[in-house]
C-alpha cells in the first residue's frame, strides 16, 4: 500500500488543527481530490478552502443553488 503524502516538516508551523465531523462521502471526496493533486488530505482541504470562490457576501457561489438546512445528514454525537 502506498503511503499518503504528507507535508514537508516545519510546513504546519503557523497551521491550526480543525476537527468536524464530515460525512463518509465528504471526506471520500475530499481523499480522492487530495489523491489526485498528489498532496496529503489536511493540505487538500487547505487548498479547496483557500481557492473557494465566494460572493461579496463571502458566500460560496454555489450557496443559492443548493439547499442549505440546519439539520445535517451528519449523525450527531451523543
């Protein structure tokens, strides 16, 4: 099995850690992008963030056309 790549030392020093629960599919997605660019998952999602493209509201462009709920497919924690 081939390893993940991973950031180069000393590359996290000014980086926070973050932890959501996602679903399955999203963090699928997220690993098989990530793959793809040849970068680690963490740096992946870095680099969706970073290059989103948002509104003047700071609103993701896409964030009219999907159907935004408050109540998540995400199963919660008890």
């Amino acid at each position: 099995m081939e390893k993940s790549p991973r950031r180069p030392r000393g590359a996290n020093a000014d980086n926070v850690q973050v932890g959501y629960w996602i679903s399955h599919e999203a963090k699928q997605v997220l690993v098989e992008v990530s793959d793809k660019l040849g970068v680690s998952a963490s740096q992946g999602l870095d680099l969706i963030l970073t290059h989103l493209e948002r509104d003047s509201d700071g609103l993701p462009l896409w964030a009219n056309q999907v159907p935004l709920s408050k109540d998540s497919h995400v199963a919660k924690a008890s």
